[in-house]
C-alpha cells in the first residue's frame, strides 16, 4: 500500500507540473500582444483631402453661375462647366476646380471614407477591379467629376460586384498622394484598400 501509494503520489505530481506547464504557456499564448498591432482607421470627410483655399473658392462659385436661365442651352450641365471656364480661365474658382493639390499630411495615414464607386476595368465576370472613388452620386457619369483632389482612384485586383452605382461604400485603407490619370478624370489620391463595405451611417 505504501509503495502504491507513493507512486500515485508521484504520478499526481508529475500531472500538475505538466498542467503548470500548458496553463502558462496558454496565459502566455493569451496575454502576449500580437505581432501586428491593430490599425486605428481614421474617418475623414472628402473635403478635410482639399486645401482651405480650393474649398473656398468652390463654395464661393462665381455669380454668372447662378444666374443662368433654368432650361437654358447653358443649364445643360457640360454647358455650364464649359461656360465656367471659358468665363474664369483666369479665377480662383476655375484652378480649384482642376486642383491637384492635396493635403500630404494624409500620406501613407489609414483613413476610412465613405463614398461612391465609378468603374473604370472589369474582369472576364463583369467584376470591377479599378474604379474612382467620389463624393457623390453621379460624379463623372452624370455629373462632371469633382476636382482631382475629390477623387480617390483604386486598384482593386481581388474584384467587386456592384448591384447599383447609387450604392455608397465605406473604404478603409491607407491613403497616397499620388497623381493618377484617366480618360475618365484626374484623381490626385489613391488608396491601398483593406476593406469595402457597404454604408451604414456612424
């Protein structure tokens, strides 16, 4: 009895240092940070990528603008642009609306942004793997496009189906002042996404 005893004894010690051992290591496993940090996406408004001066030359548009006459040949929406900068090649609002220039305190920062998707390339299946980002519906469809720092263009290689252009999107991802050009339009920011999904207010 003394020697089984003994042994069973030795046995339950062997046990718990074993049981020490993977608890610990578990604690470890639990406690210890992981190797990537999680990144802080911060959520930006589009006009925070324009320069204070663009902005308020845009939103101080030239009075000759509002004067055209509703139905008029000029109030066709290309008209009125072309009209806008044969009137003001020389303004402050005609520059802002061909602005390139960005914010690069933005450079290489992880923003999530919500907007509009304009396809640019599709794969073989009809699935859009290069598109502008925009501000709003229509933009360079519909509407002309904003000014290149209000666009956002994005390579996209892992495709995404789009039910309607109309829908919004949250894109997260680091941020590049860089200049990209298109048939399409200018964009003066790219992104390097690492998710899409659909818009649902904060």
């Amino acid at each position: 009895m003394t020697s089984c005893s003994s042994e069973s004894r030795g046995d339950e010690s062997i046990f718990s240092s074993i049981a020490g051992e993977i608890i610990s290591e578990f604690k470890a496993v639990i406690i210890s940070p992981p190797d990537q940090p999680m990144v802080k996406y911060r959520t930006i408004e589009w006009t925070e990528l324009m320069p204070k001066d663009d902005l308020e030359a845009i939103l101080n548009q030239p009075d000759y603008i509002d004067e055209i006459v509703d139905g008029s040949p000029e109030d066709q929406l290309s008209s009125r642009v072309k009209s806008a900068i044969a009137m003001a090649s020389d303004s402050r609002y005609q520059q802002a609306l061909e602005s390139t220039r960005v914010i690069e305190e933005f450079n290489n920062q992880p923003v999530r942004i919500a907007g509009f998707i304009v396809p640019l390339e599709f794969d073989g299946e009809q699935t859009i793997t290069q598109f502008f980002f925009v501000p709003y519906f229509g933009a360079c469809i519909h509407l002309p496009p904003p000014p290149p720092n209000q666009l956002i263009y994005v390579s996209y290689p892992q495709g995404l189906k789009l039910d309607a252009l109309y829908d919004p999107f949250w894109i997260t991802g680091v941020i590049k002042t860089s200049l990209v050009e298109n048939d399409t339009a200018t964009s003066a920011y790219s992104i390097v996404v690492n998710s899409i999904s659909p818009y649902v207010p904060d």
